[in-house]
C-alpha cells in the first residue's frame, strides 16, 4: 500500500534562517507531488507541484523553492525565511490520472519568529 | 489563475440538520472535481472525485452533484451529526494541467 511521510511535524525557526521540509511517497512509481500551504480564508493555497523528477512548476511568487532529487521524494526550501512563511505546509501526491484521489501527508506547522 | 470559490465559508448546524455548500469552478477546460474532508489535527480525505457531468455520488450521508456546463458542485449532508464537523474542501482539475487547485473550503460545526 501506499504511504506518504512528511516531517517535521512543527518547527520553529528565527527570521533569516534556511528551511528545508521533506516529503517522501512509497509504494507506488512516478507520483506527481504538491506542495500545499494553508491560508487564511482561502483553503488550501497550492504552492509547488511536480510530474516527474526534477521537474517543477511553481505556482506562487515567493520566498520558497521545491525541488525533486528523486522520483518519491519532494524537498521544500527557502534559503532565508521570513515571517510572511509562517503557517501550515502539506505535502500530497496522486497518479499521474487526475481522476484519482489525492493523498496528504500530516502537515508541518512551521513558525518563524 | 484558476479562481475556485466555496459558499458558504462557514456554517454551524444543530445535529440532525441536513446541509448543503457549493463549490464553483471554471466551466471551460474541465477534466475532474474532487471534495475533501479535512477534520482538525487530521490530514484532508478524499470524499468523491467526479468526472462527467451530471454525476452524482454518494458515500453514507454525504451525496455530492456536479455540473460542469455551468461550472458547479454541490455537496450535501443528509441528518448532520458532530462527527461531521470539518472544513470541506473542492478542487479542481482542468484539462492538460496535471494539478489540483483547491476552493477556499467550507468549515462545518455540528453542535449537538
């Protein structure tokens, strides 16, 4: 069966600082990946998604990057954070068919002071 | 940009009531809706994905109809209990795009 970890499940890091959350999928080959923040009033804002490794389409101007060094695992980052980052960060992943379910992982609950 | 709105943005119901929210998508390029619960502490599960139009599909008390000419779907509770407290949540597919654009949810309270 298929399973998707993320973590940390919070993090506290000071202004400035890098960030780097991890996602991975097993059991199941080429999995298209997202990156998800929750947002005030406006569910879930989709951040990051990618089709295949090394392939990213970024979907929101930002201070984050995503990047896909394998083709089960999905990397959030910033190199300096602000405290604009702050908030609730999924990681989900579907087949290729987009007429299946979407599976999430557990969140992370990042806080930058 | 994708624009795809729920109504209402929050709702509280006394147990037993039946419920129902909309969600609105773009009517042109449409290849799937999908509805989510997402209950706190808790990651979001997939309800229904649904494809052609005029579906309706139907799990327990929670039914769900799509009309993809006019670019809706309404997702209904039948006999509201406090377990059913959520945010609900649409998302929408369209075609050549292999990406989910979620609504900005629905948060249910179901008081009993």
């Amino acid at each position: 069966s298929q399973t998707i970890h993320q973590w940390p499940a919070t993090l506290v890091q000071p202004v400035g600082s890098p960030l780097s959350l991890e996602c991975t999928v097993e059991g199941t080959s080429n999995p298209n990946l997202y990156w998800y923040r929750q947002a005030a009033g406006r569910g879930l804002q989709l951040l990051f998604y990618s089709v295949g490794i090394g392939q990213i389409s970024s979907e929101v101007p930002q201070n984050l990057s995503a990047s896909r060094p394998q083709d089960r695992q999905f990397i959030l980052s910033s190199k300096k954070l602000l405290l604009s980052d702050s908030g609730f960060y999924l990681c989900a992943w579907n087949s290729g068919l987009m007429n299946t379910e979407a599976f999430f992982g557990q969140g992370t609950r990042l806080t930058v002071v | 940009i994708l624009n795809v709105e729920q109504s209402p943005q929050s709702l509280h119901v006394q147990e037993g009531d039946s419920t129902n929210f909309t969600c609105s998508f773009p009517s042109s390029n449409f290849y799937a809706l999908h509805w989510y619960r997402w209950e706190t502490a808790k990651s979001p599960e997939a309800l229904f994905v649904m494809t052609l139009n005029g579906d309706e599909k139907k799990k327990g008390r929670i039914s769900a109809t799509l009309n993809t000419k006019e670019g809706y779907s309404y997702l209904y509770i039948k006999g509201s209990q406090p377990e059913d407290s959520a945010t609900y949540l649409c998302a929408f597919v369209n075609t050549g795009f292999q990406k989910l654009v979620f609504g900005t949810g629905t948060r249910l309270l179901v008081s009993p």
